[in-house]
C-alpha cells in the first residue's frame, strides 16, 4: 500500500510538473513560432533534410521556450496580478525563480548549441538574437511605452526568416521577406490582443496599444497596419517566388483580417477584437504553408 501510494504521489507531482513547464515555455505559442520556422526552411530546401528539419524544430522551440521563460520570470510580479496571468508557475508559487532561471538557462544554451552544431553558426546567432531582443528589450519596454510592439515585433519575425537561413547558411533578400511577411502580420495580432486585454494589462500599467486606449486612433492604426499586411504577404508573388495561388490565399485571408479590424474600428468592442485576433492566428500558417506549396508546384 505504501509502495502504491508513494507511486500516485511521484505520478502526481510528474504529471504536475509537466503542466508547469507547458505554462512556462507557452508550449502553444512556441510550436507556432516553430511552425513559422519549418514554414521557412521548407521555402528554401527543394530537398528537405529529416535529421535538419528536426534539429530546426527541437532548436527553435527551446529557444522560443527560454525566452518565455526568462520573460515570466522578469514579469513574475506582474504575472501575478493580472487574471490571464495569475495561473502560472512562478505566481503560484509551484516553481521558484531559481528554478526557472536554471530550466530556461539550460533550454537557451541546448537550444542555441543544436542550431549551430545540426544547422550553421548564422542559425544560432539569429536564434540568441531574437531571445536576446525579446527578454533584454521588449520585455522591460512594455513597462514604459506601447513602442514595445514595435520592438518585439523584431524577434518575433525572425523564426521563418531563421528557417530559411537554416537550409542557405546565408542572409539575403528572400529570407529578408519572409521576415517582413511576419513582421507586418504582429502589429494586428499583438494590438488584437492588447484590445482584449486591455484591463488586465492596464492593472500593471501595459499599455499595448498604440494610442495607450481602446480608442478610433488605436483602431485605425489596426486597420492600417492590417492593409499593409496584405501588401507585403503578396511580395513573394510579385517577386516572381511564388504563383498566383499564394497570393489568392493571402488576399483572401487578409481581406477577412481587414473586414474584422474594420469592424472593431466600428463597434469598439471585445468580441470583435478577438475574432480578429483568431483570425490573425489563421492567417499566418495559411499563407506560410501556402507559400510553400505554391513554390512546389512552380518549380
């Protein structure tokens, strides 16, 4: 009996601890960033190299891992007075800090190692880039100034263009859109976001929208910023890299973006900012992956 107890306890704390580091890493978030780097490396390989392609992927996403980790360490105080926060490890008290700077430490340094021993040395350095961007700038600067979507807006591009660069071992003007693709895409994402989350953010004094306020002005520059998305989803076809299928789908799936960042423009209210932010997380890998299978059928 005792032997059977102890057995359901140690399950019990395994089982525990593993829903712990899924909230630290933001697993659902980091697959996607993973996702957008496979999307990447797919574009630039004719052939794609299993044992690479798995390194890209186990790489990026504990280095994308790292960075949320460091991040809720960082904003451990504020983690814990905002709701959408509050369950997280570190809050609760389930993870001490040390902890979690030992697991995120270990995951940037295993990470970072495989992207430069399985892939190139300019893999590595892009991936401790955009940790380095996204804990050291964007994290503090969300404290002081809605500019801090700009700023992460850096790192958070970097995954298709790493994914590239992953299968080339060189930067260059195809990478350098693919980047720009997923750049403009965050400005209505993360400002969707910031609309839904509006009062919690505001409870520690984030203001992620670019006016400071659920205001015309902040949903205008949604609205805007979503139409330039469109412009620039499209360059891959314009540029001759992809056919006409990809940018149907883009056109079509950014319109859809743009009619809902229109009609939160109109209404000013939550339900619609967050069908827009689902939207945006449709939007993404749709036009990645249709990038990809687009440039497989013309070549």
């Amino acid at each position: 009996m005792l032997a059977e107890k102890t057995y359901k306890q140690e399950k019990h704390f395994l089982s525990g601890k593993l829903r712990d580091y899924i909230l630290f890493t933001k697993l659902r978030l980091s697959f996607s960033v993973v996702l957008s780097a496979m999307a990447g490396y797919l574009f630039a390989a004719p052939v794609v190299d299993g044992l690479k392609l798995f390194m890209l992927s186990l790489g990026g996403l504990l280095v994308t891992g790292a960075s949320n980790g460091f991040n809720q360490i960082i904003e451990r105080e504020q983690d814990a007075i905002m709701k959408r926060t509050q369950k997280r490890p570190i809050p609760q008290g389930r993870m001490s800090v040390t902890e979690g700077v030992l697991a995120a430490t270990i995951m940037a340094v295993v990470g970072i190692g495989l992207l430069w021993s399985f892939l190139n040395p300019l893999s590595a350095v892009l991936g401790f880039f955009a940790l380095f961007l996204y804990v050291v700038l964007y994290t503090p600067l969300k404290k002081v100034t809605p500019f801090a979507v700009f700023v992460g807006a850096f790192p958070g591009a970097i995954p298709p263009m790493l994914g590239y660069i992953a299968h080339t071992g060189s930067f260059g003007f195809i990478p350098g859109l693919l980047f720009m693709v997923q750049f403009m895409w965050q400005f209505p994402h993360f400002w969707a976001i910031g609309w839904v989350s509006f009062d919690d953010y505001k409870k520690v004094g984030y203001y992620m929208l670019p006016s400071k306020k659920k205001d015309q002005a902040s949903a205008f520059q949604i609205v805007l910023y979503t139409l330039a998305m469109i412009v620039v989803s499209m360059l891959p076809w314009v540029f001759g890299l992809t056919g006409i299928a990809s940018a149907i789908v883009a056109i079509t799936f950014g319109l859809a973006m743009f009619l809902l960042a229109g009609r939160l423009m109109r209404t000013g209210n939550d339900k619609d900012a967050r069908k827009l932010l689902y939207a945006s997380l449709i939007f993404l890998p749709v036009v990645q992956f249709g990038y990809v299978l687009d440039k497989m059928m013309i070549v």
